[in-house]
C-alpha cells in the first residue's frame, strides 16, 4: 500500500480528470470555480515551463500589492489543484482495497477445499502399500554398502611399499595411489574409515614422500641425463597430471643445479689454496668466494667450471631432444595434451635464454673476481680460448652473441692489455736502446708465417687450446660442420683440452751467420769472373729487389760479368735485412694479432697497439739515424709532408718528451703521461762519425732496410686486421697504412742523405773550381782538375761501398738512393761553383760544359743510374749565361730551383758581354722581388 502513496504519485491532473472528481462531496463549488480561474496553457503539456510564462507576463512596472495579491491567487490555484490530486489518489486506493478484500475470500475457499480432498487421498492409500516400497529402497541401499565394503577391504600399504622400495615403479606407485586416493575420498563418509585415521594419516604420509622422491629423481637429470630415468618421470608426472607443474620444477632445478655446480667447484679450489685456514668459505657468497682463487689455479679452476656447465647445458639440450622426439612419436593426442606440450615447448625454448644468461652470470663473476693484469703472455691467452670456446657453446646452445661474456672478458682484457703493451713498449725503448743494428741471420725463404706467433693465420677455428680427443684425421672436416653438442653429446667434453707446448717446437727460420750454408759464406767474397766456389743456390736464382719475384732462367756466368760495381745485390744471399730487435716487434704483433683474433670485441684497442709498435721502431730509427737541421737548407725536399705529419704525430702522441727536460708541464698532464714512452738514445757501440765505415752504413742499412721490411709485413697482413676491425674504425686502419706504414720507405733518402753529405769532400771541389780562370779566350780542350778529384771521390766512394756491402747486403733501392744523393749534392755544389765565378766568357762556359759532360761521362761507368739526377740542374744553370735580356728574365722567374745569389751572379757576370746596366737593373729588381715573399 505504501507504493500507492498519493504524496509520492501525486501529478498535476488535466482539466477532464478534474472535471471527473466534481461529483467528489469536497466543497464542490469554491474548487470548481478556482480550477475554472487557470489558464488553459497549463494544462497543454508536461514540459510546460509555468515560471518562464509568469515572468513573461508581468508587466514593465511591477508594483509590489499587485504582486502579493497575484501571488495570493496563484497559490489558492495550487492548493485546490492539489487538493484535487488527494482526493483522486485516495479514491484509487480505496477501489483497491475492495479487490483485495474480494480475492481474499476466495483464496479462503479454495484452501477449505484442498484440504479436503487431501484428507481423502490419504485416507485412499494403505500403509502396506507404503512399506512395500521402504524394503525395496532399503534393500538397494544395502547392495550397495557391501560393494563399498569389498572395495574398502583392498585398501592397503603393502602394494604400494613394494612398488616403490623393490621396483621403483613411480607411475605404477602413482596409478596404485591415484586409485587409494579416489575410493578413499569416495567413501570417507563412513565410521571405519574415518576410525582408522592413522592408517590413512600413514598412507597420505607414503602420497607426499613419492611426490618428493619424484622432484628428487626430476632433479637428478639436470647434471646427468638419463633417457630411461626421464622418461618414468615425465610418465608418473603426467598420471599425476602435472606435466607442467613439473616443467616449472624442472627449470628450478636448472638454476639450481648450475649455483650448486659452480660454488661446488670454486669452493673445492679455494679450500685446496688456502690450506689449514680457517676462514669459513662455505658461508661466502659465490661472488666473494672467486676473488680467492689463486693466480696459479685460475686456469685449471676456469676448466672444471666450463666442464662443469657444459654438462649441465649438455643435459638441458638432451632434454629438449627427448620431448621433440616423444612429440613426433605421439602425434596422435588429445586437446588437453596438446595444451600441455604446447606449453613445455614454449617453456623449454623461453628456458634456454634463461639458463645461458645464468651460466654467463656466473662466469662473468669468475672472470671479474680476479685481476689478470699480471698474467702471464700464454695463460692470458688460455683464458681467452677457453671462453671463446665457452661463447660458441653459447651461441650453438641459444644464439646468443654473448653480450655479458663479451663485455667482462673484454674489460679484463683491456685492462690486461693496457699494461700489457706498456711493458712492451717499454721493452722495446730497452731494445733499441741495446741495439747494435746487426744483421739477424735469417733464411732467405723467411717470411712470418714461419713464426709460431702467427700459426693461428693458417689454420680455420684453430685456437692455441684444442680438443684432445680431435685429431687430424680425415673426419675433421666433418666434425667442424657439426655443432659441438652433436659431438659430444655422447661422450667427451668441449672442454677437455690440452695446452700446445710452444717452446718444445722449433723454429726453422735463422741461418748460419746469416748464410744458407758454409760453402756460401766462402763464396760471397769471390770474383763474378769464377763461378766455380759459388754454391748452386746462389747460381740458380736471385731475387729482384724491386719486384719481389725470382726469375725463372738462371743467371749466368756472362750475365754476372755484365753487373756493373755498383750492383750490391749478389753480394750476398737475398735474406730479409732485420735485427733481432724487428723480429721481436714481428713477435709481439703476431701476439696481439692472435688475442685480438680470439676477442673480437678488443680489435680497435690492440691494432691501435699495434700501430704504437710500428710507429716507435720507426720514430727511433728517424731518431737514431735520420735526424738532421741540416735538411730544409739542402733544398732537396728529403722529408715529404706526409712523414713531417706522421713524425709530429708520434711525437705528440707517443714520445714523452717530458723525460727529456724539454718544454716540462708543456705536453699534458701525469695520466697522459702515462700513455707515452721516453724517446731512445741511439747505443754508445753505434759509431756513426767514422768516415772509413761511410759514416756507419751498415748499421744505417740495417736500421733502414729492418724498418722497411717490417712494413712490408705490415702491408701483408692487412687484409686480416680488416676483416676484423668495426666497420666504424676502418678509417683509422686505412690512415695508417696510407700515412705510417707507407712512408717507411721514404725515410731512405733522409738517412743515407747523411752519409752521401759527408762520403765526399764538396768542399774541397768549390776550393779548386775557385782557382779555375773561367774569363779565357781560347776554346780549351782538357778539362780542369777538380773534375779528376770529384771523379776519384767517387771511385773511392764506389770502392768503400763494396766494403761495406762485405758486412751487409745493399739492395738496390739503397744503392740507388745512395748514388742519387751523392750526384744530386755534386751537381749543386758544381752549380753554387759556377756562381762563384766573378767574370765568365763565352769560352769560360764552353769549358764549363766540358768539364761537366767529362763528368758525366766518367760518372756512367760508376753507377747503374738512369738519368743521371739534376744533370738538366747544371745543363740550364750553364746555358742560361747565352740568353738576351727578355729571355733571362723570363728565365729568373720561371727557374725557382736556383738560389738569389746564384741567379744574381748569372746577371753579374753577363754585364758587359750582352746585358747593358740598365738590364742589369731590371733584373735583379725581378729576383728581388721572387725573394720578398720569403723574407
């Protein structure tokens, strides 16, 4: 009724409900005439806005009685509305009300009747009828309390304890406890069950041991699997339906298994390392407890790890085997199967991340946990191969590149390197400094494939650590196209390795005194006319210096006896020029060329080393032997830009000239410092002022020669440093060879520039041509003297240069480069002679070309030389003394190569002859002006 309140349903009615309620004895005609009062707008809608029309109708000028009496009426309106509304409501309700009362009464019949006729069904039916039916129900109940009976009679232990301590049967222990474990639930609603609850306290007791000894047997496989073992665990796990419970567990057991591992064979070395002491290493973290692994046990302790984690990835990796082959098996499986193989699969690919990231861990902590920069050279390199070898079972076992192994491996070995190539820095400063720049004797044939250091460049995935079980067999081939866990996935070990003894091999490289045999060593002296004592290897080929390339004839006695003097190269065997010093650099760089191969991630970082190694040799060979103020005033241009740039460059970078005493605090701070190396002094045995050895040519040759054939080393084995260099730092290796490597021969002509300043007596020749009277009358047919003199200064210098080549072989380049100073400083000096002339004539220049072209004559015979260097230097210098005014001052501005005074002195001594002072004038205002921009 409370739902059919008039207060909560009360609504304006309209104008005909209103007229309905009239006969409604509530004072009829007060109400009738206020409702007929409204407005008829009020009763048009629902959404009729009633305070918008009353503001709409008040008028411009509000006066506030009018207001209060409209207000008043208003309100009269809306009390008899709803008062109207009131009444309506309760007129409803009172309608209602009398239904109700109506439908009760008849709901009271109809209940008097039915329990009437329910009285009579009753009395209808006999109770023998019912109990009939009581015995039928009470008998099917007893039926089936004797089968639940018999079935609880089987419940018993001793089938299950028989299955488990005689056949260790876990699925049939698990199928006899599946069914235990089913009619026990089935029938615990009975007194003798639950009366014998410590039988069965006993028997859920048996339940969760197996369940145990289930993860037990689960965890067994991760270190040792065993197909037969695992497959009776995956079976009873999957009676238990929980193959992926048992998956989950299988992972756990992974990671476990590798910790325990690795603690376990950590803790074993550091407890036989320390001895009687009594720190407690079993309670370190795994982390602390490498930090005490002894340097003399890091490798064998890093051999068992890898083995160790080797079989446990060996075990994950047979696992996943056993599943992809049981799934090929079993094609033909439920929906519910599916579901789970699906979800092992995912598991076990998703795991093998997981389990590399975990072993990269822990092998990471090992490696970090001991400082290696005192390693020993060959130990440091172990190390390296073992966990190369460790990064390619990674990428076999997962496809990963190993991000965490590369990065702490490469921060030990840069850390290892670094200190590394500063003592080998500094021991090579104490080998050059040591120096005596002798010959190495060494085989013709030698090349740096012959050195153990550069073994590695011949073989494919030969690291100095190899497999002991692989041998060189034909079968090799075969078993590097396989992936090591198809090799060893039987039996062996990828870590079962044996280290290479190399100082128990030998090397086939050095000579006898620098001779093939004895019998050349007596035969290197002998005349070319005799053959007779010469060994048969020297007869049948030489080597081309400048080519590289032997010839295919052989070289005859006639060819031979065709050999001007000044061809040094068969006076000895064509052995590469080296000291002991460039083997060792060639050493050291096959060294950091064999780490650099097994770490990939450090190969800018040792070829910039290398490149340091380079540079000193030959920045201490500039030093010791080619370094000279005197240069920039020869005006031959013996030191090109580019080996300016790259001397500043080495000494800017790589000389500490701080050790010197020069410009100290000017050349960076302590840690830079620390970058560099003291610059060498050349050693107190070297003898480089005595004239009778050429000023120390042979030493010069040896440093010089060493150097360039380091280079060519250096130029052989670029293709290798580029396959490994980033991509981003090509363009350092490229400048290196382009500006560095490449100039080693260029450092040639400053060295033996020296020896060709002071071989000769220059000016002893400008005293004797200063005696010469050039202002003759007469054409002269003999030439003068000084041109003897120069020509016996040549011979003699031909002649120690045959003595010298006794000591070392000369290769022709050297020669050459010898022999181009030599007549390149005659011919200035024949020049700055005629310069000095104060009156020439027409005569005097004749004999000036006559004694030149007897020169030049006698100067053929001595040397192999073509064309003669700087002959056209004097040829123009001579004629230029014919030219008119125009055509000397084009010459004076064309003709650079000449010095002020010597163009001025071609003016000088032309005056009177066919240059007038005025003439004279001009040009030396022209040379004056070529010469401003100088000053």
């Amino acid at each position: 009724m409370a739902d059919l309140s008039p207060v909560e349903n009360l609504r304006i009615p309209s104008k005909e409900e209103l007229r309905e309620l009239r006969e409604l004895p509530i004072d009829p005609q007060a109400e009738q005439e206020i409702i007929d009062s409204i407005e008829e707008v009020y009763f048009s809608s629902d959404s009729f806005d009633m305070v918008q029309h009353e503001l709409e109708k008040l008028p411009p000028e509000l006066n506030l009685q009018e207001l209060e009496e409209y207000r008043d009426t208003l309100k009269k309106q809306q009390d008899a509305v709803s008062h109207l509304g009131h009444t309506h409501a309760r007129a409803r309700e009172l309608e209602r009300v009398t239904a109700l009362q109506t439908n009760l009464q008849l709901a009271a019949v109809i209940c008097t009747n039915a329990r009437r006729q329910l009285r009579v069904s009753k009395e209808g039916f006999t109770e023998a009828s019912l109990g009939l039916l009581a015995n039928q129900r009470r008998r099917q109940l007893l039926t089936g309390l004797l089968k639940s009976l018999r079935t609880i009679k089987t419940l018993t232990l001793n089938e299950l304890s028989a299955l488990l301590t005689q056949e260790e049967d876990y699925p049939g222990a698990i199928q006899l406890c599946l069914e235990c474990q089913k009619a026990a639930s089935t029938f615990k609603h009975y007194s003798c069950i639950r009366y014998s609850n410590n039988r069965w306290i006993l028997w859920f007791n048996w339940v969760q041991w197996e369940k145990e000894q289930l993860d037990v047997a689960l965890s067994k496989t991760c270190k040792h699997f065993d197909i037969l073992h695992y497959t009776k665990v995956q079976l009873a796990y999957s009676l238990l339906d929980k193959t992926q419970t048992a998956m989950d567990q299988l992972h756990m057991h992974f990671t476990q298994a590798i910790h325990n591992t690795v603690f376990q064979v950590v803790l074993g070395y550091v407890e036989l390392c320390a001895g009687n002491a009594d720190t407690k290493f079993q309670k370190m973290q795994y982390k602390d407890l490498c930090t005490h692994i002894t340097p003399d046990s890091y490798i064998p302790c890093l051999m068992d790890l890898c083995k160790a984690l080797w079989e446990v990835m060996l075990s994950y990796y047979r696992t996943m085997q056993w599943h992809e082959e049981h799934d090929k098996q079993d094609a033909a499986a439920s929906d519910e199967v599916m579901v789970d193989r699906s979800y092992v699969k995912k598991k076990l690919e998703h795991g093998l991340t997981r389990i590399w990231q975990d072993v990269q861990l822990k092998v990471k902590s090992y490696i970090l946990g001991t400082d290696m920069s005192n390693f020993k050279y060959d130990d440091f390199i172990v190390v390296l191969d073992v966990i190369s070898r460790l990064m390619q079972v990674g990428e076999e076992f997962c496809g990963s590149k190993s991000e965490v192994l590369q990065e702490s491996v490469k921060r030990q070995s840069v850390n290892y390197f670094k200190n590394y190539h500063r003592a080998r820095l500094e021991e090579l400063r104490m080998f050059l400094e040591n120096e005596t720049w002798e010959l190495c004797p060494v085989k013709s044939n030698f090349n740096i494939a012959q050195l153990h250091e550069f073994k590695f460049m011949g073989q494919c995935h030969s690291p100095s650590i190899s497999p002991s079980r692989q041998s060189a067999s034909s079968s090799v081939p075969l078993q590097e196209e396989r992936s090591l866990f198809q090799q060893f996935l039987q039996d062996g070990n990828p870590f079962e390795m044996h280290i290479e003894h190399k100082e128990e091999e030998t090397e086939d490289v050095l000579a006898s005194n620098g001779y093939e045999s004895d019998e050349m060593e007596k035969s290197v002296y002998q005349d070319y006319d005799s053959d007779s004592d010469v060994p048969d290897e020297l007869k049948q080929d030489y080597i081309d210096e400048q080519t590289g390339d032997a010839p295919q004839n052989r070289v005859s006695k006639e060819s031979q006896r065709g050999k001007k003097k000044s061809d040094y190269n068969l006076s000895k065997a064509n052995a590469p020029i080296l000291t002991n010093t460039t083997l060792n650099v060639i050493r050291l760089v096959g060294k950091y060329m064999q780490m650099m191969n097994i770490l990939k991630p450090i190969a800018f970082d040792v070829i910039h080393c290398v490149s340091q190694l380079f540079d000193y040799y030959l920045y201490a060979v500039y030093t010791f032997f080619g370094r000279n103020d005197m240069y920039e005033s020869s005006g031959l241009g013996l030191i090109s830009s580019r080996l300016r740039t790259t001397l500043n460059r080495i000494q800017e970078n790589l000389i500490d000239m701080d050790s010197l005493g020069e410009n100290s605090g000017v050349h960076g701070s302590a840690e830079d410092r620390k970058e560099k190396v003291p610059s060498p002094h050349l050693s107190q045995l070297v003898v480089l002022t005595n004239s009778g050895t050429l000023y120390g040519l042979a030493q010069r040759v040896v440093a010089t020669e060493s150097l360039v054939f380091l280079a060519e080393q250096f130029e052989s084995l670029q293709s290798h440093l580029d396959t490994v260099m980033p991509a981003a730092k090509k363009p350092f290796l490229q400048q290196f060879y382009s500006q560095t490597v490449s100039t080693a021969g260029e450092l040639r002509k400053p060295i033996y520039w020296i020896v060709a300043a002071k071989a000769i007596d220059y000016e002893q020749m400008l005293l004797l041509m200063a005696g010469v009277k050039w202002d003759i009358k007469e054409i002269m047919s003999q030439h003068n003297v000084y041109v003897d003199v120069l020509l016996k200064e040549f011979e003699q210098f031909n002649k120690r240069l045959s003595d010298v080549s006794k000591q070392v072989r000369i290769p022709l380049p050297v020669s050459n480069v010898l022999w181009e100073h030599c007549i390149r400083l005659a011919n200035r000096t024949l020049v700055e002679g005629y310069s000095n002339v104060k009156k020439c004539s027409n005569e005097g220049r004749a004999l000036m070309q006559l004694d030149f072209q007897q020169f030049l004559m006698k100067l053929e015979k001595l040397t192999d030389l073509r064309p003669i260097p700087d002959k056209e230097f004097v040829e123009t210098y001579i004629k230029a003394y014919y030219l008119t005014e125009n055509d000397m001052e084009q010459f004076i501005k064309n003709h650079r190569e000449y010095s002020m005074k010597q163009l001025a002195n071609l003016v000088n001594v032309c005056l009177g002859s066919h240059i007038n002072k005025k003439a004279r004038q001009k040009l030396l205002a022209a040379i004056d002006d070529i010469d401003r921009p100088k000053r």
